[in-house]
C-alpha cells in the first residue's frame, strides 16, 4: 500500500497524533459506560421479569434502541455532515446522560416494582440520541486525523474500543450491580460520558475545512447518498457483510443473561465471568486486527466468521461453566476479527465529504441487523431454547464464511 500522499509526506502512526490520542483514550472510558449500561440493564430485566420472560424483553428493549437507527440513519447522516460533528457529540453525550440519570431514579427502589413500560420508553427515546451520537462518532474521525491515510486504521482502532469496553463494561456489569447496586451502577455510567466531553474539547480541528453542500431537498440528497454507497461495490460488499456478522455474530451477547440462567443456573457475578471471556476473546481478535488485517482484511473477515460460528455451536453444546466460558471466548474473537475490519474498510473506501452519509447508511443496516439478532435470539430462546439460538446462529455464520468471496466488491475490501 501506498504510504504517501501528495505534500504530505510519509504516514505517520495513528497514535502519534495528538488529537486520536485524546479521542480513542476519552472514547474509551465512554463506550466502557455504555457497555456497562447495556448489560446491567438486561440483568435488571431478568430480575425484574424472571428468567423464563426475559429473554423476550430483553430482545425488545435492545430492539428498541435500535429502531430509529435503522429507519433514519441515512437521514441523521446528511445532517451530520452539514454541522459540526463535535457540537452534535455535546449535545448527543448530554442527553444521554440524562438517560442514565432516568435509570438510576426507576432503580433506586425496589427493581420489581418498576414497570417493563419505562424501560421500554427510555430505550426507544435514547434511540434517537443513539443513532445520532454513533454516525457523529464515527464520521467525526476523518475530520480528526490529520494525515488522510490515517482514516482506514482511525476506524479500525476506534472500532477496536468496543472490544476494549465490552471486556470493562460487560466484565464490572454484575459485580458493580452485587457492590452498589443498579442505581449507583447507571450513575456511573453518566460520569463516564462527561470524560468523553473534556476529550471532544481537547481536540484540534483548526485543520478542518467545511465544505460547502448545495441546497437541496433532503429525500434527493439521501437518494444520492444511497446511489453513492451502492455504486461502490467496495461499501456495499462491506455493508451487507457487516449487516450478516452483525445478525448472527452477536445474538449471543443479547441473550447471555439468560443464558447463564437456564444453562448453567449462575448468579449475577458469575454472569460477568462469562462475559468477561467473551471480551478476552474480543480483545485478542481486536489484537490481532490491528496488528495484522491491514493488508489483509478478506483473510481475518473470513477467519472471523468461522471462529463466531464454531464458537456459538461450541456454547449451545456446552455442560459446565468452563466450557460456556472457552466458547464464549471464540464467540468474542471471531466476531471482533470479522466486523473490525469491515469497519476499517468503510472508513477508508468512503470520500471525505460524503463520511457522515456513509456512516449513516452503514448504520441503518448495522441498527437493523442489531435489531432481527435481539428480537430473532430473545424469541427463539424464551419459545425453544438458547442452545437452539446458538446453533442457529453459529450454522449460517460458517455458511457465510464460504459465500462471502463470491460477492460483488468483495476483491475491493483490500
């Protein structure tokens, strides 16, 4: 690959930017918190409901915060990309913390007191903050690096940190609910987005120019961003494989509350230590993609996809702890080895000025991929089983790894 671009010199490493320093360390601490509100939230429902319904309500509720993605996405980002992203991230990182607070206040009494119905409500409303905020942060890091052949390893280190924060979040989740409770738990989650603040404002954007997009109506605009997105057989092969790994690599987390219920009858903590296997497995997946997928991402896409669905098949067929704990670990690496690269590829194949649209277009595949993975894996496990959710999943993820090179685009990845 090329390392050079005209007048620009050589590239230099994405950590020796001071800005990506700033913003993957702040984006850390706030994915951590967002992580950790995900999952004490599905353990507040399965204590609130009890095991036998909650795997379909914690389905719902995930599904909840995700529509608005998946119906305005491409909308949210045309919009980004006629404001100042970093702005959008104030506002964005504010009303989400009022969404924590709402939490913290419904679980400050008795957790089974407090109606499925506001749960509900504050996840479909924190929906539009979610869409909004995630194309923001995403699009936000071609602005932010200074050297244009940093974008591909910007996204791929930035997608990393959902790893990082799945291992943190997903790891402290039922030890914080035993030590201090839900309420003092969704607190923290707050504080973890005021961080993120203080990492916005530190950044230098004097490098900046804001282009100037012509007036036009928004359905034509959101017209030219899909013909654009579709017309690159690189984005789209990246979307659809994205949209794929996203469905059926990642039900199992959706599910895994329950899961550690009606398999392996554990509690709280013990619901962390699998989770925390998991997001070893991340890590190392994540790893070993920023080390290595550079010059190879079809390679670790495919590996990924194998590893996720002999990893699932592995969790379904599981007896004890120890073995749901190693699958789960395969179930983390291969679908950080897969979806990381895709991320990265998105961010590099897609033109400066048309990040926010692309984004937004990734993200309305991605929020609805999300959403058939929670309601398909919250229905099958509450009306058949979660091992016949795992199978399920971990069967098309390997028939996947063989179709994948035969679609358009796919050579255009890298």
């Amino acid at each position: 690959m090329n390392q050079t671009t005209q007048g620009l010199g050589p590239k230099p490493h994405i950590l020796s930017e001071r800005n990506m320093r700033w913003y993957l360390g702040t984006q850390l601490i706030s994915l951590t918190g967002l992580m950790l509100r995900m999952s004490v939230l599905s353990l507040l429902i399965v204590e609130m409901l009890g095991k036998e319904r909650a795997g379909t309500y914690i389905g719902i509720v995930r599904s909840m915060e995700l529509v608005p993605g998946a119906i305005l996405g491409i909308f949210v980002g045309l919009i980004i990309d006629r404001l100042e992203k970093r702005k959008v991230l104030y506002i964005t990182g504010s009303i989400t913390i009022l969404q924590s607070v709402a939490l913290a206040l419904l679980s400050c009494g008795n957790v089974k007191d407090i109606p499925i119905w506001a749960i509900m409500l504050i996840s479909f409303l924190g929906g539009f903050t979610n869409v909004i905020d995630g194309v923001a942060r995403n699009s936000i890091i071609k602005d932010a690096v200074k050297h244009p052949l940093n974008a591909r390893m910007g996204n791929t280190y930035f997608t990393s940190l959902y790893t990082f924060a799945m291992l943190a979040g997903n790891g402290l989740a039922g030890y914080l609910v035993t030590w201090i409770g839900y309420s003092d738990t969704f607190v923290l989650n707050g504080v973890s987005l005021l961080v993120l603040m203080i990492g916005l404002y530190r950044l230098d954007m004097s490098h900046v120019v804001q282009h100037k997009h012509p007036k036009q109506h928004l359905l034509t605009i959101a017209k030219h961003g899909v013909e654009y997105s579709v017309s690159n057989r690189g984005i789209l092969a990246c979307i659809c494989i994205g949209s794929v790994v996203t469905v059926l690599g990642f039900g199992y987390n959706v599910i895994l509350p329950v899961a550690n219920k009606t398999m392996f009858n554990g509690d709280s903590q013990q619901y962390s230590r699998l989770a925390a296997m998991a997001g070893v497995g991340s890590l190392i997946g994540v790893t070993l993609t920023l080390l290595w997928s550079e010059n190879r991402p079809r390679l670790f896409i495919l590996a990924g996809c194998l590893l996720a669905g002999i990893g699932n098949i592995a969790l379904a067929y599981s007896t004890n702890v120890t073995q749901g704990g190693w699958a789960l670990f395969l179930c983390g690496l291969g679908f950080m080895m897969a979806y990381t690269p895709i991320r990265g590829a998105i961010g590099h194949l897609a033109d400066k000025k048309m990040m926010g649209l692309v984004m937004g277009f990734n993200f309305m595949f991605f929020y609805g991929g999300m959403i058939v993975g929670s309601m398909g894996s919250g229905y099958i496990a509450t009306h058949l089983s979660c091992p016949t959710a795992f199978v399920s999943c971990g069967i098309m993820l390997i028939i996947t790894t063989f179709l994948a090179p035969f679609m358009p685009g796919w050579k255009l990845i890298g």
